[in-house]
C-alpha cells in the first residue's frame, strides 16, 4: 500500500495509548479471528498506530460492527459474553505459572512451541479489545431510551448508579491490599516483608503493563507507603471507606430500581445487567490481558537472548511474527540498523493480512497529515461524569511517571488513564480529567473515594489542554473550560 492509499482511508482516531510494538502487533491482527471464535461476521480493514500512542482505525469498520450491534444488542451482547470469558480464561489457563519456567533450558523447537502457544491464545483473547465499548454504547443508548424525560444529566447519573459493578477490579484489590500493607508497616509488623512480596507478585504487573521494564519493585511500594504518611492519611479508614462506598453503592441501586420501577420492565431490566456485566468484564478483560503480556515476558526475553540482542527489552520493537522468525532461525529478523531507527521513529500499518512497520521520521512526517485532519477543533473538554463537582485550577498533563513530579496542590491533573503509583499526586490534585475510562476506571473509583470532581472518556484532553492553562471543571455536566492560555 503506498501512501496516496494510505491517506484516502476513513480514518478516526479512537485513542492515545503507549504501548510497545510487539504488543500492538498482536491486539492489531487479532480481529482477523473475531468472527471464527464468535460467529459475529466482523473484522478490521486497517488499524494505523503511531509511536508516540495516535490509534486511527477504519471508520467503515466501526459503522458496520455498530450496525450489527443495533440490529441484535441484546443477542450479540450473550454471544459476545459468553466468548469473551471463554477465551479470556484459557488465555490465564494455557499461561499459568508461564512466569515461573525456565524458557533458557528449552530446545529451540520448544521454545516455538511455547511461543507459538501463546501467540494463538493471546490473538483470540485480543479480539474483544474494541468490539466490547461499541457494544456497550449500543446499550447505554438503550438503556436512555427507557429513562424518562431527563435532561442528560440526570440520565448519566442514574447510569453510574444502575451499572457500577459490585465486583472488584484488581486496582481496587491492589489498593485494599496496600492499605493492608500500610497497616503492617505501621505497627512494625513482623509480617510485613512477608506480605510485601505476596504484594509485588501479585500486583507489580499494573506498573509493567506497557513496558516490562516499569513493574513494581519493593522500593516502589515502599515509597508510596513513606508517602501515605507524610500525607497523614489512615490507612483503617482507607479501607473502612472502601467498604462503604460499596454498600451505599448498592442502596442507592436499590432506590432508584424502586423508583424507576425497572424490575416490572423484564427488556430494561436485561439491558442493565449486562451493562453492569460489561462494566466489569472490560476491565477485566485488560487486566488479563495485560497481566499475562507481563508475565510471558521470559518467552520473548528468551529469544532476544538466544539471538545476542545486547538490550534484549528491545524485543519489544519487533512485531510477534518477526519474533517467530527471529526464534525459528536464530538470527534477528531485522537489521540491527532498522531496529535503530523504529526506537526512534514509526508508524505501524496493519491490514486484514499482516503488520507493517513504517519506520523513520520520513514516514511520520509523511503520514502526520491524518492526525492533523483528526485534531480536535475547538477550545473546550467533554466527557463522561465520574463524580460530580466543579472547581478552577491549573492544569498539569501526566504522561509519563515524572511527570508526576509537577503536580502541585490545587492543580486540574490530566492524563490519558490514572494507574494505582499516581495516588500520592492525585491527592494534591483538586480534580481528574482522563482521554480514557469507564465507570470502573482507575481515576473514576479514586474520584469517588476522594470525593474530588472527575471527568473521563474526553478522548482529546491531552491534546487540547496544556500545562498552565488556567480551567473550569464543571463535573456535574461533564465540561472543562478554558479560561486562560
């Protein structure tokens, strides 16, 4: 394809994701096999990723997978559960314990074996990545459909209370076990180192889940613990809260079922419990999903090992078939030149066959015109409510680990998506704004529990905003203004 054909594409802009190649290379071409594992006749033309995280997909695709979706929701959402957990489990199945093998003592063929194994189970797994939240807009639209005559605002309302999943997500299980850890600490309990690598084993993998090389160590853990007391905070009434965020979750679902007389409605009734599934099960899926990429890693840092690569994380600036080849030959499937020039400069291609790998500034400069075109335009933020409020400050945009550093007490933090690490900066932030999230999202469950104004799923905040910029965010209708540059 050369670069005319490129540019005549319907491109949307989907997401700002950084992530590294090898992973993407594997969700990109894994829709190829959506309709075999669902039944559900869909795939993906074209997906363009961009180094720096701009994810552009066919628009045609994603019409025709929401026309699907409208014409059988309720059917195709059983249909889409139902394989979703099926695969999703026999990913964790085929790859448990893959942490604990010693990949260095395999002969080369099963050493394929294994990576060939994982690919296939990782490829299937992947496949729900973007069906899952076209779906699930089909069904909020339902969902309003039955509400009645509300403005927007209360109908968003009644939705994070009617689909706000009772089931923990493993952000919150890693924030009980950290307040737990707290609690240890503070009494100088003999348990605690213990228990600290029951932690690390457990949850280092939500700091790795884009690059292997960022998981939690104990230090890491150790520091936000120094940090959650400097903050004078109590860990007993962390974990208290917890709990009755819970409870008074599930009174007020109660109410308004009561109120909204929803169990005499048997269709209103379905569509909210699948929502409330899906609220769950997306993030579930990712943090599956992302966990067992973490945890797979030895196979992959095995074959770059195999080959002399000197920095071998840099495996992951090979797409997983040029890792296959790199493993079945023993020799890096690309030069050591072009391996130099993608951890500087590229663009990936994938296409209903295979993923290409654009690499050079020349390529990115060439192709910078469909991000350009799919710039926001305008000056404001929108996005969905996760807890109400308004306040002004300065704005502060997190996109890497230090840049945690620049938030100050009072500032508006604005990031693609919060992780579990931001918690010391999101307590001086007085609110979050994220291009990402749904209702079970890492900032929107902080937001709830800090009581602090939230708004997510803006998809250009990052873009649109700048440091310093002096905003409103007005959470009760889901809008950030700009007041000054």
């Amino acid at each position: 394809m050369n670069l005319n054909q490129i540019k005549k594409i319907n491109w949307h802009y989907l997401i700002n994701r950084r992530e590294s190649m090898l992973f993407c290379s594997l969700a990109d071409n894994s829709y190829k096999y959506f309709k075999s594992i669902t039944g559900i006749p869909w795939r993906t033309s074209y997906i363009l990723r961009f180094d720096e995280g701009d994810y552009f997909i066919n628009y045609d695709d994603l019409k025709k997978l929401k026309s699907i979706f409208s014409n059988e929701g309720i059917k195709k959402s059983y249909i889409l559960r139902e394989s979703l957990i099926y695969n999703i489990n026999k990913l964790k199945e085929v790859m448990r314990g893959a942490d604990k093998k010693d990949y260095s003592k395999l002969s080369k063929k099963d050493l394929l074996k294994e990576l060939n194994k994982y690919i296939k189970f990782f490829l299937y797994a992947c496949s729900f990545l973007n069906p899952m939240p076209i779906l699930d807009k089909i069904i909020v639209e339902k969902i309003f459909s039955y509400f009645p005559d509300v403005d927007e605002e209360q109908k968003q309302k009644w939705l994070r209370i009617l689909i706000y999943p009772l089931k923990e997500n493993e952000h919150t299980k890693e924030e009980r076990s950290f307040y737990k850890l707290c609690e240890l600490y503070k009494n100088k309990d003999k348990r605690f180192n213990k228990d600290l690598i029951k932690h690390i084993k457990s949850f280092g993998w939500i700091g790795g889940r884009y690059l292997w090389e960022n998981s939690w160590t104990e230090k890491d853990v150790k520091n936000r613990i120094n940090i959650f007391f400097q903050q004078k905070r109590n860990s007993k009434k962390e974990l208290l809260h917890l709990n009755e965020i819970k409870n008074s979750r599930k009174n007020e679902e109660n109410k308004l079922i009561k109120k909204l007389k929803i169990n005499s409605l048997s269709e209103f009734k379905k569509y909210i419990a699948i929502a409330k599934d899906f609220a769950f099960l997306r993030v579930w899926r990712t943090d599956v999903i992302y966990r067992v990429f973490y945890e797979s890693r030895d196979i992959f840092l095995e074959v770059a090992r195999r080959v002399g690569l000197k920095e071998i994380n840099d495996i992951r600036f090979l797409t997983f078939s040029e890792v296959v080849k790199t493993a079945k030959y023993e020799k890096l499937a690309i030069s050591a030149k072009e391996l130099k020039t993608r951890k500087k400069n590229y663009v990936m291609l994938s296409d209903d066959r295979e993923c290409k790998i654009l690499s050079g500034r020349e390529w990115k400069n060439k192709l910078q015109i469909i991000i350009n075109k799919n710039s926001p335009k305008g000056k404001g933020v929108k996005g969905n409510v996760a807890f109400s409020g308004r306040v002004k400050g300065l704005v502060k945009i997190v996109k890497i680990d230090n840049d945690l550093n620049k938030i100050k007490k009072g500032d508006i933090m604005v990031a693609v998506m919060t992780f579990p690490h931001f918690i010391s900066a999101m307590e001086k932030a007085s609110a979050f704004i994220t291009d990402e999230g749904g209702i079970l999202c890492h900032a929107a469950i902080v937001a709830r529990e800090m009581k602090k104004p939230c708004i997510i799923g803006t998809k250009f905040a990052t873009k649109i905003l700048k440091d310093g910029d002096l905003v409103e965010v007005d959470a009760n209708k889901g809008v950030v203004k700009i007041l000054k540059r």
